[in-house]
C-alpha cells in the first residue's frame, strides 16, 4: 500500500544514512587521531586505564631521569675512589722503599706530602651537581628507582648509596697505645711497634682511656706481617661507661687479630688489667707488631697526615697506616661500584618497563589504520548506495501523484 501522508521508504533509508554517517564520523575520527578510543565516550573503562597507565608511564619517565642523575653522581665518585687508591698505593711504595737505611727519608716523605695533597684535591673535586660522595659531607643518597602500584595506592621505592669518607681531616692526637717495653709509645702520632722474637717472643699492648674521650668512629688498626687487623669503637662501646671501653675495645681487636690466623701467635685478653692484650709468638718467624689511632674526626684517609718516614720507627709504622687506608679506599670503589651497577641496571629495566607500557596503550587505543581504511571505503560506498535509495524513496509520492492525471 502506498500512501502521501507515510513515507515508509524515505524513513528506512534515512535511519540507514545515519547509521552510516556515524559509522563514518568515528572511522574518520580514528583516522585524524589515530586512535579508536580517544574519549570516555568512545569506552570509559578502556579509556581511565589508559589514563592511569599513561600517567605511570610519565612518572616513570621521571625516575629514568633520575636513575640517570644517581648514576653519574656515583660514577664520580667512584672514579675518585679509584684514582685515590692508585695514589694510595703510590705512597705505600715510598713507605716500603723508605724500610731501607741507605735511603734519602727527607726526600721520601717530601713525595709522600705532596701525594697526600693530590688525595685532598681529588675528594675536593668529587662532586656532581653539588653532590660529594666521598668527603664526609653526607650520609648517603637517595635515588628514586621504581613507581609501585598496589590495590591500596602508588608508593615509590629508592636505593640507598652510602657515601664513603675518604676525607683527609683533622688527625687528633690521643694517648691510646702502651707498651710493657717502653711505656706510652703514641703521644704524637698515636703509633706503636713491637718486636716479637720466633719462639716465644712476648710482649704486652695496653690500650688505656686516652687524653680525650673515646667516640663512636675512632679506629684502632694492628699490623702483624703482611696482614691487618682493625676494630671501629661504636657507640654502645662508648655509653658502657668509662672503665670497660678499653675493655671491650681490647676484646674486639683480640677477635680480629684471630680471625687473621697467623701461624704461632697467640693473643690473650686479661680482664685483671684493662685494655690489655698480651701477645706470644711461638711461630718459627720473628714478628713486628705495628699499631695505629685514628680519630672518627680526622676522615677515612686521616692518617695520612701522621705518616713520617724520617725515622726508621715512623717508617715502620706508616705501613700499618697505609695499609688500612688502602683497604678503605678499595672498600669505597668497590661499594660505588657495585651501586652504579645496580642503579645502572634498573636504569634499563625502567626504560624497557616504560616501553611496555607505552606498548600495551597502544594496544588499547591505537587505530587499526588498515582496517580503519577498508571501513572508509566501504562507509563511503554505503552513502552513496544510501543518497540513491533516498533518491528513490522520495520519489514514491511523485509516483501516485501521476495516477491522478
């Protein structure tokens, strides 16, 4: 049936043409942004993930820069760390070479300051971006290294780089050393030796109150052979009250010096007589016995200021000093290059981590430019098949206008 009053033709065709022209909006859409959803409208719920896992790419994006920053603060340290010990190692060949008697010492211990004071200005010059790792300056860094989503929220994590003191300070003199032999053996430089015959060689150590308080820092090194023992006061040592530091102090390097194993030698602790180490040598070989105080204020290289190879005593106790600085020194680049490593490490793992993210967007989001394509051109031969079909249906009315003729 036909009729001028409904069009029931021009209707369906019109619903049609707008199905199409939407259809074609939103491909024409994907194809000017290149993205299928690119508003809430297009799917709220893809789209506030995407939101949310953009925003983590950009505070990611934030921690890669900073990972970078970390790693190159850590890098100059460690690079001073190294150059340090090189120098350091300079120095213990002029101490060894300072043993011999037929050597000019004077001159020795001229290269010796004049080392020392390329020490102080590498540390001085250690520094990136304000930031000194290895003057004493700081405690550590923090480096921001990863962004934590949970169910309860986001947290940030960080890695911790200690600092490491390779400082020359201020070397304090303290009366910590006595020997049974020849009586306070430290006054000034806060050194001793003993000499220990093979066989039974004896001889006893006394570490007594000192003139100044002890504190929590101050370092006591022995040097048996070739091999160092050292104990570090810490701050329960020091509150345990004034009569039992030297006590636990003597205790302490008594532990040490066994964990060296040296053949023949034993060490005892005398509680009857404070501080007290007695030491036997029942080895085959005769043994030195060198000893060395350093303030916690004087700097992890703080010793350096009280070597003196002008006597043959000074030189001998230098290479206990040197020793332990040494091992600081390796200790120092070995733990900022380990940090290094690591920050470097997760470095990359944030930039690969980063690219996931962006990836798994993408997926999300992104257009299928190809496919978006075949719709294009199949949209737009639906609108023209649709304009005719219009065509068409409009003109019914002419139609049953020409049977009343």
């Amino acid at each position: 049936m036909s009729s001028i009053l409904t069009n029931t033709s021009a209707m369906v065709a019109l619903q049609t043409m707008r199905g199409i022209n939407s259809n074609l909006e939103k491909v024409q859409s994907e194809i000017s942004t290149g993205k299928s959803i690119s508003t809430a409208r297009d799917n709220s719920a893809v789209w506030a993930i995407s939101k949310v896992m953009e925003s983590d790419v950009e505070g990611f994006e934030g921690i890669s820069t900073s990972l970078s920053l970390g790693s190159s603060t850590v890098g100059v340290a460690r690079q001073a760390s190294e150059t340090i010990t090189d120098l350091l190692t300079n120095i213990k060949g002029k101490i060894v070479a300072a043993q011999e008697d037929n050597v000019d010492r004077a001159k020795i211990q001229t290269d010796i300051e004049a080392l020392t004071e390329q020490i102080k200005s590498v540390v001085g010059a250690a520094q990136f971006n304000g930031l000194n790792l290895i003057d004493g300056s700081v405690g550590s860094m923090e480096v921001l290294s990863s962004l934590d989503r949970s169910g309860t929220g986001v947290t940030v994590s960080e890695i911790t780089v200690n600092s490491q003191d390779l400082s020359v300070g201020t070397y304090a003199a303290n009366d910590v050393f006595s020997a049974s032999t020849g009586g306070t053996i430290s006054a000034a430089a806060d050194t001793f030796v003993l000499s220990l015959d093979a066989a039974g060689g004896t001889d006893d150590i006394t570490i007594a109150d000192g003139t100044t308080a002890w504190a929590a820092g101050d370092k006591i090194s022995m040097r048996i052979g070739d091999k160092v023992a050292s104990y570090t006061v810490t701050e329960s040592d020091v509150t345990s009250g004034a009569n039992t530091v030297p006590d636990l102090i003597a205790v302490g390097m008594k532990n040490a010096i066994d964990g060296l194993g040296v053949e023949g030698l034993t060490v005892d602790f005398d509680s009857a007589n404070p501080g007290q180490l007695a030491f036997t040598n029942d080895g085959a070989t005769d043994l030195t016995v060198s000893g060395q105080f350093t303030n916690a204020g004087s700097g992890g290289l703080g010793a350096l200021t009280s070597i003196d190879v002008s006597t043959a005593l000074g030189a001998e106790s230098a290479l206990t000093a040197i020793e332990g600085m040494i091992q600081t020194a390796v200790d120092a680049s070995s733990a900022f290059g380990s940090a290094q490593g690591r920050l470097d490490t997760q470095e990359e793992f944030v930039s690969n981590l980063t690219d996931s993210l962006k990836a798994g967007i993408g997926t999300m989001v992104d257009a299928d430019m190809e496919e978006a394509s075949a719709r294009l051109q199949a949209l737009q031969t639906q609108q023209q098949l649709g304009i005719q079909a219009l065509s068409i249906a409009n003109q019914g009315p002419q139609n049953i206008l020409s049977l009343f003729r």
